[in-house]
C-alpha cells in the first residue's frame, strides 16, 4: 500500500484509496476531500474546471441523475457527493472513449431533447407545487416528485424572518440596553470602514450584522493558523453560515438551522477548523526532532541549574530507596549484628573449604604415582607366564 502526499492538506494518505487517478494513470496532485472542498453540486462553475483537468465530458443528465440520487439519500451534498461517482460513469464503455473536447460534441446531439425534457419538466413541477401549497398532497410526496434543483432553489431563495418574541415575557430594558450598545458601535464606523466591510462581507448584510460577523471571523483568526487564502475565503463562509443559523435558530427555522449546521460542520471540517484539530497543529512542532531542534535554536535553551529537588519519579523512588537504606543500616539496633554473624558464617564455610582442599591434595587415593604403574604391569606380566605354563602343560 504506497502512500501519497496531498500537496494542500500536507498528509500522508493511501495513494489508491484517497486520490483521483487521470486517464493516464498517475495519481492527482491533491487528495479527494482537498481537490472538491469547493464544489457546489448545482453551480456548473465550480466543478467544471475540475472535469477538464481529469478529461472527460461533462453531460449535464448524467451529472444530474447522480446529483438527483444523492441528494435522496442526504440533501446535505458534499464535494465528493457527486464527483467521484461522475468520474466511474464516464469510465464506462459507452463514454470510455471521449474527453473534455468531446464535451460540446456530446451535447449538442441531445440539446433539441434537453429542451423538450426541460419544457415539460417545469409544466410539471409548477403543478406539483400548486398541489402542494394548496394542501392536496403531503411535503414528503411533494419532496419526492420535484427534483433536487428546484428543492435547492427554494431553500436558497426562502428568506429567514427575522425573530418574533413575545413582549409580555421579556423585560422591555434589555432590548433597549442592547439596541444602545449595538447603536454606539455603529456609529463608531467611518464612512470608510463601512466600505471595507461591505467588500469583505457584502453589500446585502446590514451594520449591525457586519459586527457580527467580524466579530466572529476574528474569533477564529486568533484561534486558528490561517495563513493562505483559500482557508481565509473559507472562514468567510463559515461566518456567514455561523450568522444565518443563529438567525433561524432565533426565528424558530428548526429544518432550516439543522441544514445550516450541517453545511457549516462540512466547512470547519474542510478547513481543519475543529478544536480536536486545532489542538493537534498546536503539538506538531515537537512530532519531529528536526522541529526541536529548529525551536531551540530560535527560542534558545533552558538555562542548567543545581537542585536537591526530585525532578521526576524515577529521581523520587531512588531518593526513598536511599532514605529508608540509611535509617535501616542506621535505627535498626539488630540489623549490625546480622551483619556481623553473616560475615562469620562467611568466613567459617571459607576456612572450613580450604582445609578439605588441603586433605584432598595431601590423601587424595586417586592420585597415581610411578610405583602403582609399575606393580601393575608386573601383574599383568605374570598372568601371562602363568597362562603359558598351563599351555604348555596340555
């Protein structure tokens, strides 16, 4: 299993499993959830540059049917939702042998039928919606019978009410306390500085959510390491997703808050915007020796002092083991004298081995000397003769 290293996120991952591969067969620069962070599965301009780097056609009903079967199964669409899918479709044998050129080929064989299917499709959900709003059918069969554009659509173009609260149980005064303090901020604004944030956030978000919002974006910024400038866009999107589900939390938008918090759960996690994450790049400098090194050498080292203080366990457990041999050695009025009697006992069993070495080397009976090497041959010489004589004899 041979790895690959994602030129954007910087890992380490399985080269087969969690990269695209081109039609020639290499792998792509950047791994799945980094090459399609940015793909919205209804807006052709965010995924058709990525179609033409992996080189085959776009054929709008094939990307829609996947769309359409995705969306059934979680309307909450991520990048890869489609895309990987798209990719092994056009792997197939009947679109094999096409490209990216091929595209305005393709197309333009169905764009007379594409017209017609359109015309008809729309006559179609139009009456479906008019059912719907008057009552004649259920949200669930209504869901089912229009297609995932237009259910987009809607939940795009639907606008969050602003909040209703009861004024008979809240305390009036909080409301103007809040309303002074959010009108004392607005008028610290220059002319100038209403400028930037309408370039940085948008022209359509009022002065007060343009606090907000950055308010939150710097938030994050202090947070997080944000340095290039796809995250920093990135951070802008999770703001103002941040600010519309607070806002339909606040209008009681339950299905609308789930929604949003979902999309803005799939962005922090595109983004490495998580606590569990953020606590992990904070311990990256020390994974690595080189790291260490480069941080001692810019921060310096710690000066080296004396201390009689233990600096660890191991310095305590040895400085326990030297208290108790001391006071053992010490207090222990009985403890000398078995000291004394083990060394006597010692030193009789040495005396007590030396004289049986000097008995063994003075009597020892296996010992051989010239004189039993001779008494032995001159008894085996005899038997001989007398072996002989009684040869003879016969």
């Amino acid at each position: 299993m041979a790895n690959k290293l994602c030129q954007k996120c910087g890992k380490m991952l399985d080269e087969d499993t969690q990269f695209y591969t081109y039609k020639d067969g290499t792998k792509t620069e950047m791994c799945k959830k980094c090459l399609t962070m940015h793909i919205d599965n209804f807006d052709e301009s965010t995924y058709l540059w990525l179609l033409e780097k992996m080189d085959v056609p776009y054929i709008p009903e094939e990307w829609n049917v996947l769309r359409e079967r995705a969306y059934a199964k979680n309307p909450n669409l991520n990048g890869m939702s489609v895309f990987g899918k798209y990719l092994s479709k056009m792997k197939l044998k009947q679109y094999k042998q096409y490209g990216w050129a091929d595209t305005e080929k393709l197309n333009a064989l169905n764009d007379e039928r594409r017209a017609v299917q359109k015309e008809e499709r729309e006559k179609f959900e139009e009456e479906i919606k008019k059912q719907f709003e008057a009552g004649e059918i259920g949200e669930a069969e209504y869901k089912t019978m229009i297609s995932a554009e237009t259910q987009n659509k809607d939940y795009m173009s639907r606008p969050v009410a602003p909040p209703e609260f009861p004024q008979d149980k809240y305390f009036s005064e909080n409301s103007e306390i809040v309303q002074e303090q959010m009108d004392s901020l607005i008028s610290e604004l220059t002319q100038e500085d209403k400028k930037v944030l309408a370039m940085k956030w948008g022209a359509l978000y009022r002065p007060e959510e343009w606090i907000e919002l950055e308010k939150d974006y710097n938030n994050m910024m202090n947070s997080f390491d944000i340095q290039d400038a796809d995250t920093i866009n990135t951070l802008i999107l999770i703001c103002k997703t941040n600010l519309k589900m607070n806002q339909a939390l606040d209008a009681g938008d339950i299905e609308g808050y789930q929604k949003l918090s979902k999309v803005s759960e799939s962005l922090r996690k595109s983004a490495k915007f998580t606590a569990a994450q953020n606590k992990e790049q904070k311990n990256d400098y020390v994974d690595c020796v080189g790291e260490l090194v480069a941080m001692c050498e810019k921060d310096g080292f710690i000066p080296r002092f004396e201390t009689d203080i233990p600096q660890d366990k191991v310095d305590l457990t040895l400085k326990d083991m030297e208290n108790y041999l001391y006071k053992l050695v010490t207090q222990d009025l009985g403890f000398g004298q078995q000291i004394e009697d083990a060394l006597k006992k010692i030193q009789i069993q040495k005396e007590m081995n030396e004289n049986v070495e000097d008995i063994l080397e003075d009597d020892d009976p296996t010992t051989l000397i010239d004189q039993d090497y001779e008494e032995f041959y001159n008894s085996v010489n005899e038997q001989k003769e007398q072996d002989s004589a009684l040869g003879d004899e016969e």
